[in-house]
C-alpha cells in the first residue's frame, strides 16, 4: 500500500464500528459525524489559509491527500475522548488539526494532532475525560493483530518508534512488579488496554512528529516511556501516556539538532524542504 494512513483509518474505523455495534462504546453516530465533519472542514480551510500561490491550482488533489491525517485524528478522537458536550467535542476536533499550522518548529508540527487535542482538552476543562476502553479479550487481541499488521504496512514509517517505546514502557513496568514482588499478572493486565495500542500504534508512532533521526526516536520513546510510567506511579495521575508525550514532544526540536536525520515524507511528491529554524504562530 503506497499511502500506509489508508491501512490506519480501515483500522480505526472498523474498531469503532465494532464497538459501537457490539461493545457499547459511548460515543453516538451523531457524535462521531460530527467529530468527523470537523476535523475535515477545519483541515480544508487550514489548507487553503496556508497553500502558496503556486500550489492554488492543486488545492483539491492536496487536500485529498491530508484529509488522511485529518481522518486518522477525528477517528482517534471518537475512540478516545468523551464529554457530555458537543461545543467541547468541536473544539477538540478543531484544536488538533489547527495545531499542525499554528505551532511549528523548523517547518515541522510539534504534536500529535490527536495528543494535542486531548491535553488541550484537559488543561482547560474538567468536562472531558479519556475513555481507556474496555473491550474485552476478544476485542484487544484483534485489535492487537491489526495494530501489529500495521507496522508491516507502516514500515516505511519509523515503526522502530513503536519497537522502542514498548520495549522501555514494558522493561519499566515488569521492572517495578519485581523489585515490589508483584505477581506478574499485573503488568500484563495493564498492558491489556485498547487506548495503549492506539497510543502506541498510531500516535507516539506519527512519523510527522516524532525525530527525524533513528538515534532521536530510539531517546524519544525512552522519554515518553519513562515520563508515562513517572506520572502513573510517581505523580498518581491518570493518562500519563498523553501527559508524557505532550511534555516530550516539546524536546523534538532540540534532539533533531543534537542528533540530525532526513524528514519524513508521506511520499516522495510531498517531501518538503526543511525551512530556517523559527516558532510559527500564526497562519502566515
């Protein structure tokens, strides 16, 4: 598959519609349409406020392309976020795409669309929360299938980004059941969490936002492991996975000029140069 987001939104996608269809999952048809709906149009008018003169022409065939990534958010979004309003749910959706245009370093966006969203979210209201899923068996092993199918798809896309935060976030968990003399059934049951394979898979692993260099994954993961594990059991907060990556996301700038690597590109024809090193707040 030339385009591995398209491996990603059959995933997310049928997920959703399995645990909305057969695991009560608590997110309405209304609710995602309109998560959905949002995510794209903020995408198109992002797009048409930041496209060149010279890329006026191709406008739709562009962004059909970044519809993709608006996609994989939105549906991240249904997955993960829950709030009693929809004012709130519209301004999640809206946060996570506009945050790709509105803060970037070095030409690249800083966050995760999905993580930034949801921490937003967090930070400025208590009337939304992080749903972790509870799917039952069943479900996370198929889940888990087609989380490992995608690093197959996605192997042009950093997967070692992936290999490197579970191995650090399971050595640290197995690592404290031990010296606490826990039965090691508790490190596996807190590995048993569908909001861990969708961070795992799908969003430390965003090729967009994660270091350009492979030495600068492999510390990054190391850092967003250890920041997850130090919330949840350190700090004694919820969501520590979010928290971290969000905290850690703000070092990518620093480890791609310590440890330089070639920018990822979706494909070669979206490849883009790599501007003056500046802070972008704005549209311009």
């Amino acid at each position: 598959m030339a385009d591995p987001r398209l491996y990603q939104i059959g995933t997310l996608a049928s997920l959703l519609v399995y645990g909305m269809g057969w695991l009560d999952f608590d997110v309405t048809v209304s609710r995602v349409f309109l998560i959905l709906s949002t995510v794209l149009v903020t995408q198109a008018v992002c797009d048409r406020l930041t496209a060149s003169p010279a890329r006026a022409g191709h406008y739709l065939g562009g962004f059909a392309m970044s519809a993709r990534s608006a996609l994989i958010s939105g549906l991240s979004l249904c997955l993960l976020l829950r709030t009693n309003r929809a004012d709130l749910a519209v301004l999640a959706a809206v946060v996570a795409i506009a945050s790709k245009f509105l803060i970037r370093v070095h030409g690249k966006h800083i966050f995760n669309p999905t993580n930034g969203g949801i921490v937003a979210m967090l930070l400025l209201t208590n009337q939304v929360w992080v749903s972790p899923g509870q799917w039952g068996a069943a479900a996370f092993f198929a889940f888990l299938m087609a989380c490992a199918g995608s690093l197959v798809v996605n192997r042009a896309a950093r997967a070692d980004v992936t290999y490197a935060f579970i191995a650090c976030y399971c050595a640290l968990l197995f690592g404290r059941s031990l010296y606490l003399g826990e039965p090691m059934t508790i490190p596996f049951h807190r590995l048993e969490s569908g909001a861990l394979l969708l961070f795992t898979f799908f969003m430390i692993s965003d090729p967009k936002t994660t270091p350009n260099s492979r030495a600068g994954r492999i510390l990054f993961s190391a850092l967003v492991a250890f920041g997850a594990w130090y919330v949840q059991f350190r700090l004694f907060r919820t969501n520590g996975l979010l928290w971290s990556l969000a905290a850690c996301s703000l070092a990518v700038p620093v480890i791609d000029w310590l440890l330089p690597g070639s920018r990822y590109a979706w494909s070669p024809q979206t490849a883009e140069a790599a501007p003056p090193l500046t802070v972008q707040r704005s549209m311009a």
